[in-house]
C-alpha cells in the first residue's frame, strides 16, 4: 500500500468524497486507513458513573484505503503515486513520487 501515517489524502467514494484529511493509522494487513475527518461515525457512550451523562462521539472508522488518493503537496491535487529508484549508500532506495509532477510525496 502507498499510503503512509501522515500523509495528506482525499476520499474519491463514499459520501465524504472530495474532502481532504491527514492519515492517522494504517492497517496494512486490511487495507484500511483511518483518515481525520473522514468516514465519521458516531458512537454512544453509556454513563459510567451515577449522575453522568451519556454521550455522543464522533470517530473517524477505518475505511479501505482503495477510495483514497494521496495528495500531492506541490501540485495540490489528488494524484496517483508512483516510485522512483535511485542508487544510495547501502543499496538502492525508493522514493514515492507525484506521477505527474514527479516531485517527492
Ligand atoms: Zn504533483
């Protein structure tokens, strides 16, 4: 999976498609993100103690990270992502790069 913690990405399905979040965690193992902002759901907290109120929070829940897109910083926009490998100390390294503007992401 190209998606890392951290990164910036836009949702392309679901009704949060078009918006844009940070990358909280990654599940490589499912393939699933969980994006800020993104994919909300609310869950109810029952009162624990005598006198407290329940609440209602909101969560950002996994969604698959194929209905995702990584943002480009330099061209602000949903891209695809491609690798570029290049020589280094200790052996070849890669790089993930914007596929259109070829700039680091
Ligand atoms: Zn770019």
């Amino acid at each position: 999976m190209k998606i890392r913690k951290n990164d910036n990405v836009m949702a392309i399905s679901g009704k949060d498609r078009g918006k844009t979040g940070k990358v909280l965690h990654v599940f490589p193992k499912t393939n699933k993100v969980v994006i800020e902002g993104i994919n909300i759901r609310k869950k109810h907290s029952r009162p624990k103690k005598q006198g407290q109120k329940g609440q209602i929070i909101q969560v950002s829940a996994p969604m698959d990270a194929s209905n995702v897109m990584l943002v480009c910083s330099s061209c602000n926009k949903p891209r695809r992502a491609g690798y570029k490998v290049f020589s280094a100390e200790g052996g070849n390294k890669r790089t993930r790069i914007c596929k259109k503007c070829g700039s680091e992401i």
